[in-house]
C-alpha cells in the first residue's frame, strides 16, 4: 500500500530526484526548505536513504518500522 498524499520515487532514482545538484532532479522534491520523510517497507533501506539525502543537505528522516509499521500503528494505507 501506499501513505495517502504520498509522492513515490522508486529507490533506484531516489538520488538523481532529489540531488539539487543533479540536472534530472525533481523541483519541488529536491527544495531545501522542505522535510523529506521515506518510507519503505520495514524502515531499513529509508534510513540508508534519509542519511543519503541529508549529506546532499535536505532535512530528511525516515518512518522507523517502515510502512509495516505504519499499518501496525493503525494508519491509513491506500
């Protein structure tokens, strides 16, 4: 399932969409002034993602126990 208002941006494209120093960038994803908050299934790899992201200097972080987590918790998925 999918976060509701989620953007998704597979894992294999994540640096080039949010590096603001890469010319295939997303716009609105790569701002400076805006947290970045990945999730993937079980909150491994979003981690390895969010410190990624944060060295390019956007605020990011992750959602610990991932979506699995975030279902757990009772939240919605689509």
């Amino acid at each position: 399932g999918e976060i509701p208002g989620a953007v998704v941006v597979p894992r294999n494209v994540l640096e080039w969409r949010l590096d603001p120093a890469c010319a295939d960038r997303d716009p609105e994803l790569s701002r400076d002034d805006r947290k970045v908050i990945l999730v993937c299934n079980e909150g491994y790899q979003s981690s390895l993602a969010a410190a990624t992201l944060r060295r390019f200097g956007l605020d990011a972080t992750d959602v610990v126990g991932g979506a699995q987590g975030w279902r757990t918790a009772g939240l919605p998925l689509i």
